[in-house]
C-alpha cells in the first residue's frame, strides 16, 4: 500500500505572472477606440465604483483603483455628448454581501464618488447598488438599455463589479438579439493587491473571460 504524502506546493502569483509574458499585453496591445465616433446620445458610459470607499478609504479601497482616476476623468471629457452613468455600492450595515467581503461602503462617505469626478457625476444618472452585479439595479434606471448602440464600461473592480456587468449586458443583449457592443476600456479599470488576490493576475483572467463572452476590449480613447 502507498503511504500518501501530501506535499504543500508555494509559489509566488507575481512571479508566475511574470512568466506567463501576457499581463502587459492583454492591457497594452488592444487598440485604440476613436472618440469621436461615440460622441452622440447613442452611447452609454458605465462609470462602477469610482467611490471613496474603493479608491481612498475603507476596507477595500487600494491606490490602484485611485490610480484609474486621471483617465476615466479623460474618457469623460472626450464623450460629452454621451449619457453618463454613475453607479455605486452603497450597502446598510448588514449587507449580505459582507459574508463575502469586509464591510464596505456602508455610510455616505464611502459610497460617494470621488471628489475628481463629482463634476461629472453631478449631470449623470445615479444607480446605487446592494451587489456585485449592477445589472438589477442599473435596469430600474435605465429603461431602454436596449436602445443604445454603444456601452462602455469603465471602473472598478475588472474582475469583480465590471466583469459581472460586462457579461450580463453581453448575454441580455444576445438574448433580445441587440447588435449593441459592450466595451471596456483596459487602460480605465483596475482591480486590487491582497492576499490570495493578486491584481495582475486577476485583471489578466477577466479580461480574456470578457473577449471571449463577446465583450470588445480596447485600450483607450484617442
């Protein structure tokens, strides 16, 4: 009989990142999306949790969500003429959800865009969410999702709040058969660093989940 020796294998996420050699890629090597050919009523941005408690303080909020900040702020700018919407978690102190994440975004504070984006958020639609997916929450704000010919999608976090975005839009839009294309900008979403949870992987993995679902992945806005 074999004596069965269980053996605990270590390994470094950062470093096995590094040897996969795509991380960078799958961020830097898409294409550039023009601006102008979006600039119209026709289009929908999806601003998801560019909040205090995400990117300045709080239980989950990390300096590389914060990081995002400058360019979404530049997205903005060059699409106008587009609707803005700005969604963001905001969750009684009871939450369900914090059987699966440390308590966040539970007061006002926390909840409210970052003060770089208020300028925006103040002429756009607000959809305060109780959940990861924003789809629930985003359908009783915006009645005709349906009638847009563009979506993009920009925030935090890539693999989490974006990601489950991204897919449900991509398969409500399969289901109703809408030719509406669902983006998302790389260099506009983030995710964090934390045990167990390394950023670069988990921003590699979810983007090419999302290519693969049907999403459009494009860099940035020229």
């Amino acid at each position: 009989m074999y004596n069965h020796i269980i053996m605990e294998i270590k390994f470094d996420e950062k470093e096995v990142a590094k040897e996969l050699n795509c991380y960078k890629i799958e961020f830097n090597a898409k294409p550039n999306l023009m601006a102008n050919a979006l600039n119209n009523h026709s289009t929908l941005v999806l601003v998801v949790d560019m909040i205090n408690g995400f990117c300045k303080k709080g239980a989950l909020a990390s300096e590389r969500c914060e990081g995002i900040i400058a360019p979404i702020k530049d997205l903005l700018l060059k699409l106008p003429k587009a609707q803005h919407v700005f969604i963001r978690d905001e969750h009684a102190e009871d939450a369900i959800e914090f059987k699966s994440f440390p308590p966040h975004c539970h007061n006002k504070d926390e909840s409210s865009v970052v003060k770089e984006l208020k300028e925006f958020a103040k002429n756009a639609i607000d959809v305060a969410k109780n959940s990861t997916n924003a789809f629930f929450a985003l359908g009783n704000k915006v009645a005709n999702l349906g009638g847009f010919a563009n979506i993009l999608l920009v925030g935090v976090c890539t693999d989490i709040c974006v990601m489950q975005l991204a897919l449900t839009l991509r398969t409500y839009f399969n289901e109703i058969n809408s030719p509406a294309n669902v983006t998302v900008i790389t260099d506009c979403v983030e995710t964090y660093d934390a045990p167990g949870h390394n950023a670069n992987l988990s921003n590699l993995f979810s983007l090419k989940f999302l290519e693969q679902a049907g999403v459009q992945l494009f860099k940035s806005l020229v």
